[in-house]
C-alpha cells in the first residue's frame, strides 16, 4: 500500500488558504478553509480523528475540500493496517471510496487489506472496481491473476496473464505464472485412452467342392 503524502496536502491547503483569503471570500468559505487548514495540521501530526473531524466540517460547508478528507481516511486506515487493525482500515477506506469513489487507488488499497484477512472475494471485487477506473494498470491484473489462481479459477487468472503480457510483453511475473498455469492445465486434462485397434477378422475357410455319390 502506497502512503499518501500528507506534507503535499498540507502545502496545497496553504495555497487555497491564500486564496481564500480575500474579501470576496464568504463566511462559510473561511471557516471551511480555516477548518480544513487545521484538519491539515492534526493531520501532519498524525492526529487522525482530529484531522477528520475537523475536514469532514469543511467538506459539509464546502465540498471542495471531500478529496482532503479522502486522503486523511487513507492515512488512518494505513495506520491501522499497519497496527494489524484490519477491519479499521477496511472502514476508513469505504469511507474514503464514498468521496472519491473515481480513485482506483483507494480499492487498490483497500484489497490489499482485504487478502490480509483471506476475504479473497472482496479482494477480487476491489481489483475489478480498480480496473474499470484504469484498464492499463498492469500491477492490478497481476494481483486479480494471483487471487483467481489462488481460488482455483486457472482460466480467469490466464485471462488476466494474457492482458498483462499485452501490455507488457516482457513482464517475468506474468511470464512465470503463465508457463505454471499452462502446466497445472495440461495436468487437470482429463486422461483420454488410446482408443484399442478393431480386432482382426478370421479368414473364411476354404471351400471343399462336395463330391458327389455313387449311383
């Protein structure tokens, strides 16, 4: 799981405060940026809750600020996942998805966690969700490859082997798992006997002429 770079939301909270600031700014304007300013700050001191309540009041008086408060649910279900408080994580995350359900990062993210708790179903749909959002992305077919071999699905997970090596015709890992699939293949075959020659026919016997009898 990539962390988010939460000293580059803070800078960026810093440029809109300045922005902000002018007179043309409304009342609702300022308080959301003074919030989400210090939601930034409890955020950089990895003060989760705070930082989340504090941008979760700037994102109902301006919606502007929902991506912020995404990257901070991210940063405290990372922390989470990283105390083995998995279910946690799986929270923040579905929180996360719920104000940038476009970034596919998030589900990438999320099933990480998920295939931690052996959930490979859900990890599965994550993957999925992933890449509808970014059909390119060659890691997210290689991990949705490995659960469907994992689950016993070997033609899905070569499917997704062929996609990746579509893409990256040079790629070892997809290259590796398409010779182990094409050998578990050739060995689930079912096992077809020759099938025995027809057997060979007895030659007519030869004919006697009768011979007739003496009168």
């Amino acid at each position: 799981m990539k962390k988010i770079s939460v000293f580059s939301f803070v800078a960026v909270l810093a440029l809109c405060a300045g922005q902000l600031s002018g007179a043309g700014a409304t009342k609702d304007t300022k308080e959301a940026n003074k919030l989400a300013l210090d939601g930034a700050e409890a955020s950089k001191n990895q003060e989760w809750d705070k930082a989340i309540d504090s941008l979760r009041k700037a994102t109902d008086l301006d919606h502007k600020y929902a991506p912020n408060l995404a990257a901070v649910y991210q940063q405290r279900a990372y922390a989470a996942a990283s105390n083995q408080q998995f279910q946690d994580a799986i929270n923040d995350y579905a929180e996360a998805i719920k104000l940038t359900p476009e970034d596919a990062r998030i589900y990438e993210q999320r099933a990480a966690v998920e295939m931690k708790l052996n959930d490979l179903d859900k990890a599965l749909a994550d993957y999925s969700e992933a890449i509808k959002l970014k059909p390119n992305e060659v890691r997210y077919y290689l991990y949705r490859s490995y659960i469907y071999e994992t689950k016993g699905d070997l033609k899905s997970s070569m499917a997704d082997t062929e996609k990746v090596l579509k893409l990256d015709p040079k790629n070892q890992e997809a290259t590796a798992r398409k010779d182990r699939l094409e050998k578990i293949t050739a060995l689930r075959a079912p096992f077809t006997p020759i099938p025995a020659p027809p057997p060979r026919s007895s030659p007519a016997p030869a004919h006697t002429p009768h011979k007739p009898h003496k009168p």
